[in-house]
C-alpha cells in the first residue's frame, strides 16, 4: 500500500544520496593520494560536486605532463566508487533471491535475476493478486542498476562535466594539441552521444537518465565545435585548466 511505496522512496533516496555523497568522497580521496586538496564538497539537486584540485606542478613538458596524470587519476576516483556499490547490492540480491520465504519465493525471475532482460530494464514488479510491491527486490534492483548506470555513464559518456571528459580530454591532450584534441573528443562523444540516445529510447527506455545524457553529449559536442570554429576552443572549461 501507500506505506510500502513510501518506505520505498525513503530507502531509494538514501541510497541515492548516500552513492552519490561517496562517489564525491571518492574524488577526495584520489585527490589526497596525489597530494592535492579538497576545499569542498557540494551536494545539490543534480547530484555532486567535489572541489578538489591536484598539487601545483611547474609550468613546463613535465609539469604539464604530471598535471594531466593527476587530473585523471582524480577522475577516476568517484566512478570506482560505484564496483563496491554494485558488488554490495548484487550480493545481496543473489542472496535475497535464494531465500524461499515465500511459496512462490523472493523473487519474480527466480535464483538469478541478472540473467532476465527485464532485470536490466528496471521493470519493478508487484507481488501476485494484487498484494504489493516487490518490495526487497525492487529496492535492491533499482539501487544496483543506479550505481551501475552511474558507472557507466561518468566513465563512457565524455560529456562535460562528467568524469569521462576530464579522463577523456587529458588523455588526448597527453597527444595532441588543443585544436586537434578538441576535434578528436568533438567526432568521439558526438559517436557516443549517438548510440546512447538510440539505446536511451529503445533498449533502455526506462533508463531516462541515459536518454538525457546523450542529448547533453551532443549539445556539449555543439558547443566545443563552435569554439573549435571560431579558434577559441582555449576557452571550454576542459581546456582552459588543461
């Protein structure tokens, strides 16, 4: 009933909040491994922002180079974050569906819910006759498939602000010039932002989050070809503290 659906809500938004205050924590962290400094942590509607800048190098090949390393290395700090989530919450699922607490079990797909597409569809499923909601399963199901979208998404998806841009465009500035990295990311992410707005609207149509992500890949995509354009690609934000 309408108990059950709210205990749901409130058990999902800690679980959201609690991934997201860790993945920002998770930045933090690789930042003071490198020797830099974390002045703060903002959470807000849209999700979180870590503050954390790197150790001061000298403006020279090596600076530059160490610079770029440490940029990355604290990239990649909040996404890991995400692999114990989902091992935490898969475990626990795996766990969950073997209990037979019921005559028709704990859950809707049987022992192992990870190999029925519906599970990565997010389909939350109510109990026969009209009882309610699934309630352990749908809770630990939407919990693991955030955290693996979220993985996902900041890894694979180099949309600014996301940490797969900074991974992204530090990497190809370790190669190339501005211009020419700022024309290679534009042609890779517009690729992305591609495939994840097909998949966004066919296979995972319940997954709105992916959907959006791409569309804003392709507008930041836009965005950078325009300054790429007019010779001030210097001026986007993931090159002007490149």
């Amino acid at each position: 009933g309408r108990t059950t659906l709210l205990s749901r809500i409130v058990l999902f938004n800690v679980s959201l909040w609690e991934c997201i205050l860790i993945h920002e924590l998770g930045h933090c962290l690789a930042g003071y491994m490198v020797g830099g400094h974390t002045d703060k942590v903002l959470l807000w509607p849209l999700g979180g922002l870590a503050f954390t800048q790197p150790p001061a190098q000298l403006n020279n090949a090596e600076g530059d180079t160490k610079r770029r390393k440490n940029h990355i290395i604290i990239a990649f700090g909040g996404p890991l974050t995400h692999i114990p989530h989902m091992i935490l919450y898969g475990g626990l699922l795996m766990w969950y569906c073997q209990v037979d607490e019921w005559g028709y079990g704990n859950c809707p797909y049987g022992s192992n819910p990870f190999s029925i597409s519906a599970f990565w569809q997010e389909t939350i499923i109510a109990l026969p006759d009209g009882q309610g909601l699934w309630f352990w399963y749908d809770f630990l199901m939407i919990s693991f498939m955030l955290n693996f979208w979220l993985f996902i998404i900041n890894l694979f998806i180099p949309a600014y602000p996301l940490d797969g841009s900074r991974i992204f465009m530090n990497w190809l500035l370790g190669k190339w010039d501005r211009q020419m990295s700022a024309t290679i990311y534009c042609w890779i992410t517009g690729i992305i932002a591609v495939i994840a707005i097909v998949l966004g609207a066919t296979l995972f149509r319940t997954q709105t989050m992916l959907f959006f992500t791409g569309i804003w890949a392709a507008f930041q995509v836009y965005q950078l070809s325009m300054l790429i354009q007019s010779s001030t690609e210097y001026q986007h934000p993931l090159l002007n503290q490149a």
